[in-house]
C-alpha cells in the first residue's frame, strides 16, 4: 500500500483519489480552498444558485467509468439526462440552428436552415472518426510517452494544420463558428489549435452530451460521499506550497504546516505554481477563463435552450447564455468592452428589466477563485500537446491529472487522466 498525496479537491483530484484509494492506496486530498470541488462548486447568492463553470458532459461513458471502478456504480447514486438539444447556435445574418445530437437530425436540422449545409457539416464531422479511434486507443485510453509515440498517433499530434484553417473547408461562416465554438469557448485561438481537437464535435454527435440531475452539486455531492466510503483523508484549507523531492524522488508534499510524507504525489492543479515542476512546464500558459455574469431573474422568460451561443459580427464578442430556469449566466469570449446583459439586449435578447440578483466575476476573480484555470493549458501550436505533464512527470513518484494535465480540460478527458494515473499507478 502506497501513502498517496493528492494535490488539488476539483474534479481531477477527486476522481484520482476515488480511484486510488479503491486500488487499496492510503490517500490524502489536500485542497487550499475551505470547500471541495474546484470549478463543479456552485455560485449563490439570493436564493439563485448557479454552476460556476461546467453544466454538461461529452462522453457520459467516462463518468460511469469513475464510478464503477471505484465502487458503487453511478446509476445507483446520480441520473444522467441525455441533452436532445446540445446547444442552439444565433448567428449575426439572424440565422440560427438548434443542433440535436445524432448525425441524421443535425443533417436536418441545418439542411432546414440552408440547403446543402447539412451534407457538407457532416461530411466535414465524420472525417474526423478515424482521428478518433486512434486517439481514444492510443492517447485517451492509454498511458502515452511522448519519447515513443506510436506511428498513427504520431502521424496526428505532428500535422501542423490548424483547426482554424481546416474549418475553412466548410465554406460558410456560420458552420466555421459552428466548427471552431469549442475551442474558442475554452479560451484558445483556433489558429493555435491543432485541426485534430476539433474532434469534440465528432465525440459529441457520435455519444451525445449529458446533464446530471439535480446539476454538478449532485455530481461533487456523490464524490465527497465516495471519497468518505473510501476513506480518503480530505484537508480542506490547505494549500500545498511544494513538493519534497530527495534524489530525484518525491517523498512528500509541503504545506504551511507541515510535510506530509507520502510515497506517490498526484498533481490536480496547475504544475506551474508548484516550484518543483515549474521549469517542466516553464513554456506553458493557462488558458483563461471568460468574462462571467450569473443572473438570477424573474417574470416571463424567453423559451432558453440549455446552452445558447449568440455568434457576433467579426471583432464582436460571442456571448453565451447557460439558462437554468431563472438562473441564467452569460459567458464573455472576445472583445468584452460593454456590460454583457446590454450587449444580450442588441442582439435580441432584452432581460434588462428582470434581473434581480447578479454576480459578475472577471477572468481575473475565476483564476483566483480556483487557484488556476479549469482550462488548463491555452493551445500555442500543435507541439502544446508534448508540454503537457501526465500521466507522468520527470518527478519519480510524482502524476499529474486535472485540466493541466494530459489529455488536457473538460470533465471528460479530466476524468481519464485520472483514469490513466490510476492505470500507471497500478493496486497496492
Ligand atoms: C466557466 C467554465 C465552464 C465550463 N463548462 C464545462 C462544461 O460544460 N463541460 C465540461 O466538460 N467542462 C467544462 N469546463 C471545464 C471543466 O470544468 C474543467 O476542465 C474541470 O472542471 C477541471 O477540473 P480540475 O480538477 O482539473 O480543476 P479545478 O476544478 O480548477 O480544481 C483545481 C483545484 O485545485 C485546488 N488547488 C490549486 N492549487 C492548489 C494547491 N497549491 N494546493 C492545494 N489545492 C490547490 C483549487 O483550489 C481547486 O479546487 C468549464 C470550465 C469553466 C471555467
């Protein structure tokens, strides 16, 4: 049995530790803030309740995974709810698409916007499965070293066309916003992004999106249950400094009160804060959040899909509206230089009068809020890829999960890194 450390209580920290410590590993879970849950950790004020960062999942199959290996299966503690409609797309021509997650109905759906669209959004789509069978299998699936790639895997990390310029061949503005949303949602430039991220939109129409019943407090709510069933020792207010480290090998980690030994370190934060690991990833940014409004609201609302992308003209910002009910929150990507709920009302949408309550949290607020960003690393070509830690590190003894972390933000591949880490890490 190994004493394991885990450093970080967000998403990534509490599944690796959920699945060490079922693998029969002594595990503590250090988190610097006074409450568990990182970015799932909801934002109230007035009797409104909003997520602060992720409302739905790709790839729900990742979720069931964590739940089955480390006890109880999900279904028997949480309600995954399938989206039927994954997020409605307003485009700047007053165009707009509610996208459903299967091929055939986003065929339809866009061929009733323009004919033609429909064909050419899937084609485009589709060409993407080969991508994502090597990738699941030699990237997602299994603990990778960059020194020794295998060919097919290889052959797609080093093409060096960038998801920007292979969204160009769809020939329409509105299916390229369409195309690179994902990635300008998680704060990157799609000229920076290598084409093959672009697989997400493959992911999502081929295994479709899910909410959690009762929303991501549900979803901490069952994992701090685990990480007690499983008798993971939980430090809430404890921020790790750094690691101990002796020749070569970390033996410890370090906090304002004290060492805690450990034989295995799982880094579930950003590695750049922790002086033992910032020269590995000295050549990495964090990739920032967006501009935050949390709206609680009252009266007759328009009819909201569960996400709504409102596209601008060029050089204007993309709003999003995440609508729960009456707690709606916007989120900011691009030139952000009027309040968000005037911009909401240009575009069509004019809640002015029946906003309550609100919380504004700037990109600046978010990173301190979380100690890093739940992005992780922002996409600086495609050699970021090899920048990342994990499963792995030069550290002997010393893994890294989370947003940061190989195979990189989002609660999916989060979730695998911890299952990677797990992998390597191996029973007691
Ligand atoms: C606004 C927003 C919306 C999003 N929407 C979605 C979505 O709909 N679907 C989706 O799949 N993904 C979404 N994401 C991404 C997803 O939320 C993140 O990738 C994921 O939650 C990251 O989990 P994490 O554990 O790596 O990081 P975090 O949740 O950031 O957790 C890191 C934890 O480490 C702690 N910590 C930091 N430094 C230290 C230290 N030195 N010592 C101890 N503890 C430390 C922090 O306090 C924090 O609790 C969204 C992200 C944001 C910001």
């Amino acid at each position: 049995m190994a004493k394991v450390a885990v450093v970080g209580g967000g998403f990534g920290g509490l599944a690796a530790a959920a699945r060490l410590a079922k693998l029969g590993h002594a595990v503590t879970l250090l988190e610097r803030a006074e409450r568990i849950g990182g970015a799932l950790l909801p934002v109230e004020q007035d009797g409104f309740s909003w997520e602060g960062g992720p409302t739905y999942t790709v790839l729900p199959a990742v979720l069931r995974d964590l739940f089955r290996k480390s006890g109880r299966p999900l279904e028997r503690e949480l309600e995954l709810v399938e989206l039927d409609v994954l997020r409605e797309h307003r485009f700047a021509d007053g165009s707009s698409v509610s996208l459903p997650p299967t091929r055939g109905a986003q065929v339809a759906a866009l061929e009733a916007m323009e004919p033609g669209l429909g064909t050419r959004w899937a084609d485009y789509v589709h060409a993407y499965a080969d991508d994502w069978e090597v990738l699941r299998r030699e990237y997602l699936e299994r603990p990778w070293d960059p020194a020794r790639l295998p060919p097919a895997l290889a052959a797609r990390l080093r093409k060096r066309e960038s998801l920007a310029r292979h969204a160009r061949r769809l020939r329409d503005d509105r299916l390229r916003q369409m195309a690179l949303y994902p990635a300008e949602a998680e704060g990157h430039d799609p000229r920076d992004v290598p084409a093959w991220v672009g697989v997400t939109a493959y992911v999502e129409q081929r295994f479709g999106s899910s909410v959690v019943s009762g929303g991501m407090q549900a979803l901490l709510g069952a994992l701090v249950a685990r990480l007690a069933t499983r008798r993971v020792d939980v430090l809430r207010g404890t921020e790790v400094r750094d690691l101990q480290v002796r020749d070569g090998r970390a033996i410890g980690v370090v906090t304002e009160v004290g060492v805690v030994e450990s034989d295995v370190v799982v880094v579930a934060c950003d590695p750049r804060r922790l002086p033992a690991l910032s020269s590995y990833v000295a050549r990495t940014m964090p990739a920032l959040p967006p501009v935050m409004v949390h709206l609680g609201l009252a009266g007759d609302l328009p009819e909201m899909a569960h996400e709504t992308v409102l596209h601008g003209e060029p050089r204007e910002p993309t709003i999003v509206v995440r609508a729960n009910g009456p707690a709606w929150t916007l989120l900011g990507r691009g030139r952000v230089d009027e309040d968000l709920v005037t911009t909401l009302a240009r575009r069509g949408i004019d809640i002015r009068s029946q906003v309550v309550t609100r919380v504004d949290r700037s990109p600046r607020d978010l990173v301190e809020a979380w100690g890093g960003s739940p992005y992780g690393v922002l996409w600086q070509g495609p050699r970021t890829v090899l920048r990342r830690l994990g499963p792995g590190t030069p550290v002997a003894g010393v893994y890294a999960v989370g947003a940061h972390a190989t195979p990189g933000a989002g609660l999916p591949y989060v979730g695998l890194s911890a299952a990677l880490v797990a992998q390597v890490v191996g029973p007691a």
